[in-house]
C-alpha cells in the first residue's frame, strides 16, 4: 500500500482528485493500477483510437470513455489529466488541457523542447492550475531525502556526477525509439532520467556542454557521450545508448562521501560510501513498485496548496534547456519543429 504521508505531508488531508487518463499505453495502466491499489478507480479515459479506450475503461472499471480527446479535457467532473501519448503530441494536448483549467501531470519528455515548455507554463499560470512533469527521478522519495541531505551539507561539495544509462532495442525503425515521427531517440526516452537526476544534485544548470553522438539511420540520437559543467565547477559525465545494455548506475560523488545509485530512474535504495571511514550506509526510501502513486501524490499535494521539496518544473525546465541545446549540436530535429 501507498505510504500515508508524501513530502511530510499526510495524505489523509490532501483531496482525491478526479483523474482521466489520455492514452492507453504502459504507463495509462500503472497508472491505473496505482489508483487501483489504494481503492480508487480513474474517473475517464481518451484515447486516439476509440476501441482501445473501450477496452482499457473495461478492465479498470472506468466510468466514462470519451468520444473524442476534446471531451475528456471540457467535462467538468474531471479535476485532473495525465497526458501518457507520445512524446510529440504532448504540446498540443497541453494546450487544449490547460486552456480547460484541468490540472495537468504530463509523461516524459513533458515537451519536444523549450519553446513548448515555456508555453505551457504560461499556459499553466494563466488558468490558475498545475502542471506537473511526471519524470519519476522528480517524486521518488530516495531524491528527496538525498537531496534534503545534500542541501543540510551532509556530504560536502559535489564535485562529479557521472551515469550510465542504456537499453538494447532490436533495430525496428518504425517503432517509437528510432521513429522520428514519434520524436524517438535516447535523449528523450532515456537521456531525460539521467540529466534530471544530474541536475538533482547541482548547485546551478550547467553552461558548459561538450558531446559526441551516433545517429540512427532515420537520424534520430542513438547513442552520445557527454560532459557538462556549470559556473560552481561541478561536472556531469553521461553515457547513453538505445542499442547497447548497460546498468542503470548513477555515482555522485561529493567531499565527505559518495553515493551510488543503480536502477535509478524508480530506484528505493541507495549506498553512500563516506570518504574518511570508507563506512558504507545503506539508505531506504520509498518503494519502486509505487512510483507511480508517487507522481500522482505530488500533483495532488501540489493542488492541495502544499509547497514540494523539488520545484518541479524549475527542475524541468534547465533539463528541458539541456536537452534542446544537444539536439540542435547534433542537428536532431523533429517534424514539428520544422
């Protein structure tokens, strides 16, 4: 079961929102599951192709399916949407969900770039609602107690970040990780956990980017090598690749101490290494298999008028920055950026 208190703050006090969900793919059915496990039922569902919302309400017990996308967004008994289409359709239905005055948690990437994150957060402030992003490195709570530590100076200094990060995906171009017509490539699917967890525990974004990428041959990022570094000399060391496995292993390393993170994009666990003693502990927070009741808990605290540890969208948006900045050096740009 869901842990009773988020950020400190008991859940108990904190309203259940009325959720729908727009698509119906992996991430829709954890979320569904996720409401599931603490008694709840999603309030609506929308989807491109009608059928698949039918059968997704069917086994959720769904009460409503949307004849169309527009309807999920004008029902008023909706409070909130989690947006979980593909990533190049993420603006467009940001735009018609904000401009509703729906709260909005919105699967990663939540944009294509920038330029499209700034406005939806123009869009955001405009309506008087939340806009959250739903990358899992922002909510799960091993981050927030390693970064309320970094931020007490338990560790000193960090100095160095560095993260691997890679999946072995058959060469299909016509799926989402290699299509460019579905905004595919590593930076956007996987490279977005590791420069936000990277971020996570800078002082500043950093302003200095060095990278080597391979492209696939549709011309979308399969595989880079970068290094970064902000004003405070803090570095960040990645490697990603969409064609090779690696472990999923982040180490930051600081004065006092280092921190070694695996499977980091949901991880409950971490091993902090003190430089002095050599003393390894072991620190527990959190629970993997709840990330995504997790995401849903801080948008709904968020609504509830309570302050999270991590600013969300600050973070998102130097991601958000970094992201664009190392497309455009590789000269990716998808069809809706044109």
């Amino acid at each position: 079961m869901m842990e009773t208190t988020v950020d400190g703050i008991d859940r108990s006090e904190v309203p259940h929102l009325r959720w729908g969900v727009l698509g119906c793919g992996v991430i829709a059915n954890q979320m569904a599951e996720a409401l599931a496990a603490e008694g709840r039922t999603l309030a609506g569902v929308a989807n491109r192709t009608h059928e698949k919302a039918v059968s997704f309400a069917d086994r959720y017990g769904i009460p409503k399916v949307y004849d169309r996308i527009d309807d999920l967004f004008a029902d008023p008994d909706i409070d909130a949407v989690y947006i979980t289409t593909p990533h190049n359709t993420h603006i467009t239905y940001l735009r018609a969900a904000l401009s509703a005055g729906k709260h909005v948690m919105c699967e990663k990437s939540i944009t294509l770039n920038s330029a499209e994150l700034a406005e939806a957060e123009a869009l955001a402030e405009s309506n008087r609602v939340v806009l959250m992003d739903a990358c899992t490195v922002l909510h799960m709570p091993l981050y927030k107690e390693l970064s309320r530590r970094v931020a007490a100076d338990e560790f000193g200094r960090v100095n160095l970040v560095q993260e691997n990060f890679g999946s072995y995906k058959a060469y299909d171009m016509s799926n989402r990780f290699f299509n460019p017509d579905l905004a595919g490539g590593a930076m956007l699917d996987i490279g977005i956990y590791s420069i936000t967890l990277a971020r996570l525990f800078l002082a500043s974004e950093p302003d200095e980017i060095v990278s080597l990428a391979n492209m696939a041959p549709t011309g979308v990022d399969e595989s880079s090598g970068i290094v970064m570094r902000n004003d405070e000399g803090q570095l960040v060391v990645l490697s990603l690749t969409l064609h090779s496995k690696q472990p999923k292993r982040a180490m930051v390393s600081a004065d006092k101490a280092y921190i070694e993170i695996m499977e980091y994009p949901r991880a409950d666990s971490a091993d902090i290494v003190w430089t002095e003693t050599g003393e390894r502990e072991h620190v527990h927070a959190g629970d993997t298999s709840l990330a995504l009741n997790y995401v849903l808990a801080d948008l709904e605290a968020a609504v509830a008028g309570h302050k999270p540890e991590v600013d969300n969208l600050a973070v998102s948006s130097d991601v958000m920055s970094i992201m664009t900045r190392l497309r455009s050096d590789w000269g990716v740009v998808y069809p809706e950026e044109r």
